[in-house]
C-alpha cells in the first residue's frame, strides 16, 4: 500500500521577514503605549512666600550673547550674577525666560534653574552671590533676538 503524498506550500523567505518585523513593531508599540506614565514636572508657581522673598534677590549684569555650536545650531547664552539680599538660605532658585516676537507677545518660555543647592557650588547664603549662565538652542525663529524677561518662578529655602 502506498503512503499518500502530503503536498506542502512553501512560504517565501521574504514574507517570514516581513512577518516577524511586524510582530517585532507591534510589540515594541504595545510596550510603549503600556509603559507607566512620567511625573510631570512641577511646574507650580511661587509660593506666597516666595513671593515676598523676591524683592531680597538682585539679578545684575545680565547680558546675553549668540554663538553656533559644533552642530552649527544658534546658541543664545544668557549670563548674569543673583544676590541673596535677604536672611535666608536658598537652595533653588528657577526663572522663566520669556521671549517675544517682533510684536511683543510672547513667543517661547523656559524654566530654567540658576541656583541650585546639588551644584558644585551648593546654596545661595545671605548677602552671597553668584553668576550664572543659561544656554538656549531651540529658539523659535518667530523670536525678536531682544533680551527675553526674566522672572523668578520658584524659591526654596534651606530652611523648608
């Protein structure tokens, strides 16, 4: 008795790297869309009682210059010196850059930290200063090229 014959289709290589690529994408998908979620940064305003403290800092020299990168990218640096005139300890101190456009509306805003206590040069002390210096690579190019406002948009205390 003769074993009957099984005929067998034979897949193409090419269609089982195009199916296991496919398997590969959806899976990487899956796993990003089911990753847990990032805190977002705390982006509160000042507290009221950092508020008060505002009036003890003092930004001075603050200029701002434009340089390109080794990528060839603008880079716009904003430089400058805070002073503590108050009695407490700062252990952060975060300001917003605001840039405006040729109309004076507001085109682009960063937070940026020029005090910060887990830098090389710790907290701010009472009647201490320093400098500081903000580089900024991702300007818009609706932006005026004027010196953006700062303003101080957070204040921690050593003490806190």
């Amino acid at each position: 008795m003769a074993s009957p014959t099984v005929a067998r289709t034979k897949i193409p290589k090419t269609a089982l790297w195009i199916g296991a690529v496919a398997v590969a994408v959806i899976l990487a998908a899956v796993m990003y869309l089911e990753r847990p979620a990032t805190k977002p940064v705390n982006d509160d305003g000042a507290t009221p009682e950092a508020k008060a403290y505002v009036p003890q800092l003092e930004l001075s020299d603050v200029k701002m210059a434009a340089s390109e990168n080794f990528m060839q990218q603008q880079v716009v640096e904003i430089q400058g010196t805070i002073a503590n005139r108050g009695p407490r300890t700062l252990t952060a101190v975060d300001v917003y850059c605001l840039f405006a456009g040729p109309d004076g509306r507001e085109v682009h805003r960063e937070r940026a930290p020029i005090v910060t206590a887990a830098g090389p040069r710790g907290p701010l002390a009472p009647n201490d200063s320093r400098s500081f210096r903000l580089p900024f690579d991702s300007l818009p190019d609706g932006w005026n090229q004027a010196m953006p406002k700062l303003v101080i948009a957070r204040i921690r205390f050593a003490d806190k």
